[in-house]
C-alpha cells in the first residue's frame, strides 16, 4: 500500500475518535479515547514508509474492531433495558 498523506492519518485519526465516543459505557469510552489519543501522540515522528503503512493499517482493522463493539454494546444495552423494564412490570 502506498504511504498515507497526513489527510488520511487526520481523518482516520477523526474516525476513531467519533467512533470510540458511540460507546454506552463510560469506562470503555474513556479507556478507547485515551488508547487512540496514545497510540497517534507515540508514533507522530513515524517518517519510515513502510512503519507507517503497517501502524495505519493496525489502526484500520481497530476501527473496524470498535465499530462491532460499539454495535453490540448498544445491542446488549438495548436488551438490558427492555429485561429491566419487564421485571418492573
């Protein structure tokens, strides 16, 4: 894969951080933002292209992780709910 411009590294970046905050739980959000923010602060000096292509890569397959958790966080929030509400009946 050819080297990524800063564009792309920016948007992924931005694509991460607007999916880790879709997550219900308070620990898991904060936790998910804090890696993200970490993982982009430590490699900002990353000028070897082929380092690069690997870590955009790794950050592409964690969005893609985030975005499932995040699906079935809600689901099993959605569920919880409509089990509690049952039982208040």
């Amino acid at each position: 894969m050819a080297s990524c411009s800063r564009t792309q590294v920016i948007s992924l970046y931005r694509m991460l951080m607007k999916e880790c905050k879709k997550f219900p739980s308070y620990n898991y959000r904060t936790y998910a933002l804090r890696r993200v923010k970490d993982g982009f602060r430590e490699n900002i000096q990353v000028d070897n292209p082929k380092t690069l292509d690997m870590l955009i890569n790794q950050a592409r397959e964690n969005l893609a992780v985030i975005k499932r958790q995040v699906s079935i966080g809600h689901l099993y929030s959605a569920q919880r709910t409509v089990v509690e509400r049952e039982h208040h009946l």
